[in-house]
C-alpha cells in the first residue's frame, strides 16, 4: 500500500516527547514522505506548550524542509460532551486538530459516557481526526463511533504507537479490529499514524499496515495514499 503521509506527531514542545521539527522533518524526507503534520498536545496534558504557542505558526515556512508541514494539535476531550481544552480562537490558528482521550486528562466512564465523549468531538467542525480510539482504557460504542465520523467527515485513527509491545493503552488489537471491521461495513474511512514522539519513529505504520493487511481493509479507504485524499478532510478545504 501508498503510505505518503504522517499527521500524528510529537516534538520537544509537548513535554514527553525528544525531537525538533527539524529533526521530524529530516527524518520524513529520508523516508520518503510527502506531508507530515505535527501535533503537540493541547494544555490539558501535562508537561506540554502554553495555548499561545498555536497562535504563532505564521513564523513556520511550511516549504523550507523539502516536505510538506502542516501544523496542528492532538487536543484533549475533557468531558463527557465532547468539550476540548483548546478554545475556537486557537483551533482557527492551527490547520486541523486530533481529539483523543487520555486517562491523565479525564477520568475514564462507562461506555455510554466514553462514546457520548468522542461522539461530541467528532461533532465539533475543528475536529479532523480521532486519535487513538483503539484505548481499551476508555471503552466504547465502534458501531456509534464509526457512523458518526462517516456522517461528519471525520477520520478515524490507526495509531501504530497503540500495537507497540510496550504500549500502555488495553486491548487495542482487538478494539482497532472491531473498529476497522464497522469501517469496512460502513464504507468509513481511517488514517494510519505514528504517534512518533521521537524522529525514528517517523511514519513508522509497521504495526497499522500488519493490521490492515490481517483484516484486508481496502486500501480506497485509507488515506494515507493520497495528500489530496487527507487535505479533503481538514479545514484547509471545504
């Protein structure tokens, strides 16, 4: 399979993770990516950037790496309505935003909660992505999940960090499969993501393209084949 782009990333910026843009996008180029976008965390998380460092990416020459950068944010979901912990005026700075649930940032609740959660998120008209909902941490609805990103435009993450032996998040294997199987049945589209918090680790979908592979998802609905195909979902085209 076409695997271009990587849209979930993390710099020194976000507290717990050991690169700099530069090094993020050396690497990209040496592997052979086309785009990459990266995403600190938003306030709520601790150890990262203050919100003013999302209103500031005019200093950033998009073009000077040899890769296309986007700049954006991997924000929290703090309750259970969906609500985020970056203001409107911040997510209008940023080219498109990750909503994802961390046990750091909210207490986990039960399955109607969590999906009411992300449901809310997905709802939101600068929400792009959902990150990571493979957590088995936070249990949900996939069938709810899956229908409500089709409906709203919204991409569903397959974050290759969930699949890493050492990984933290419960029962992702299982959880992505039930999730990449509604997918499928609901002709919804996914995004493969590194989550790299580290420049090696840059575009690394080893463990997502396994997957896929196993379910033999099909490969239109993926779109990590395309720049065009991923800009479609982000605010940058309407």
């Amino acid at each position: 399979m076409k695997d271009i782009l990587d849209a979930h990333m993390h710099t020194l910026m976000s507290g717990h993770a050991y690169s700099t843009i530069r090094e993020m996008t050396r690497a990209a180029k040496e592997k052979g990516l086309e785009l990459i976008g990266i995403t600190e965390h938003a306030p709520l998380m601790s150890g990262t950037c203050h919100e003013i460092y999302f209103h500031n990416f005019k200093v950033i020459d998009r073009s000077a790496y040899d890769v296309e950068l986007l700049m954006g944010s991997e924000v929290n979901i703090k309750d259970f309505n969906g609500g985020l912990d970056l203001p409107e005026k911040a997510l209008r700075k940023i080219d498109y935003a990750i909503a994802s649930l961390h046990d750091i940032c909210i207490k986990a609740g039960s399955i109607e909660q969590n999906t009411r959660a992300v449901i809310g998120a997905i709802r939101n008209p600068f929400i792009n992505i959902i990150g990571h909902p493979d957590d088995g941490c936070f249990p949900l609805d996939y069938e709810q999940i899956v229908l409500a990103a089709k409906e709203h435009h919204v991409l569903l993450e397959v974050n290759n960090s969930s699949f890493h032996p050492l990984a933290s998040r419960q029962n992702s294997h299982a959880n992505a499969t039930t999730m990449l199987n509604f997918c499928k049945k609901h002709n919804v589209t996914i995004i493969m993501d590194s989550d790299a918090h580290i420049d090696l680790d840059v575009g690394n979908h080893t463990y997502a393209q396994a997957l896929l592979k196993e379910l033999s998802f099909p490969e239109e609905l993926v779109v990590n084949t395309s720049v065009q195909k991923f800009k479609s979902y982000l605010n940058l085209i309407k």
